[in-house]
C-alpha cells in the first residue's frame, strides 16, 4: 500500500542546481517526516535531509546544509529537495523514505 516516487534526478553542471520530488501514496502525508538518502557508487547509503512539518522538524547533513532545502505539498502528497550550488560529491541515487518504505530512486550526476 505504502509508494515512494523519486523523480527530478538528471545531470548537472557544478554549482548549478535541480529539485527533486518524492510523490507519496497509500498513507496520509501530513503530520508525517519523511527523509532523503543517498548513495554513491561503491559507498554506504547516507542520510541527506529529514522533511518535518512546517516549524517542527526539519533536518540537514552537515555536508548539504545551506545548500539543500526540504519542502511539501500535502496537497499534492509530495516532499522536494531544493539543491542548489550542486558539486561532484553530491553524485548519487537519492532516495525517499518512509519508514520501511523506499522508492526507486533517482539519479542525479554532477559533473562538467
């Protein structure tokens, strides 16, 4: 019942930016945190950002902060990730999570 949706993955140049989506189904987003990952080829999954509710709980990897940002739709039952300022080390599949939950995944390959 429970589906995780990553999209918005692609190729970018360094310092540029993209926006991921996570499109939920089969349990009620709101009220609900649900988080990124990644990984990179050969290297352990990592988490990236946690998506709390507005002005309750918002989460971030030093090596993202200040330049990721969480945001949601409940409407739309979709969480983004707003990155920006985009470099080779943030190559990877990113993941969403919702408890046991995970999508597929989607790509996203920084490079010149």
């Amino acid at each position: 019942q429970l589906q995780l949706v990553e999209s918005g993955g692609g190729l970018v140049q360094p310092g540029g930016s993209l926006r991921l989506s996570c499109a939920a189904s089969g349990f009620a987003l709101d009220k609900k945190a649900i988080g990124w990952f990644r990984q990179a080829p050969g290297q352990e999954r990592e988490g990236v950002s946690c998506v709390g509710v507005p002005d309750v709980h918002q989460w971030y990897a030093d090596s993202v902060k200040g330049r990721f940002t969480n945001s949601r739709d409940n409407a739309q039952k979709s969480v983004y990730l707003q990155m920006n300022s985009l470099q080779p080390e943030d190559t990877a599949v990113y993941y969403c999570n919702y408890r046991s939950s995970w999508g597929q995944g989607t790509q996203v390959t920084v490079s010149s």
